[in-house]
C-alpha cells in the first residue's frame, strides 16, 4: 500500500513539504517524486527523477504503480476530466 506520494524537488530544488500540490509555470522539468509504501507491515521510502514537460493550462495528477518493494511514479493529464 503507498502512504507517501508528493514532489519533493524540482530541478533538484526543495519545494514545501507537507503540501500535496506544486505549482510550476509551464516547461521541462525533472521531479523528484518521494514515495512510501507498506509490504507486509514494513516501510520502503523512494526518491525517483522523472522528467516532465508540463502544458499550460493543464492539471496534472501524481499517480505511481507499486511493484515489490518500490513505487514507479507518473503524472497523468488530468484536464477536462471529473
């Protein structure tokens, strides 16, 4: 089960923590996504870098896959969608 899912850097620079949504202007960028799962009462933290070319006036979603023992991140375009 993951617990944790949020941006934690862009372009290598903190953002806030503790906030489950980072504001960037539109462009390429890579982010670092901080996840945490839970296998059989155990706690896995990951960082991953994924690059990003973000669309203005777009909404984009933080999703991840969990596999093992480890989180694969990805953002989904969530713009026009309920």
């Amino acid at each position: 089960m993951i617990s944790t899912l949020h941006v934690s850097k862009v372009n290598g620079q903190a953002i806030s923590y503790g906030q489950n949504v980072a504001r960037v202007a539109p462009g390429e960028y890579d982010l670092t996504i901080a996840c945490g799962i839970y296998v059989a009462d155990r706690y896995f933290p990951s960082d991953s870098v994924i690059h990003a070319n973000l669309s203005g006036n777009h909404v984009y979603r933080l999703r991840a896959e969990p596999q093992a023992r480890k989180c694969y991140p990805y953002l989904e375009d969530t713009t026009g969608k309920e």
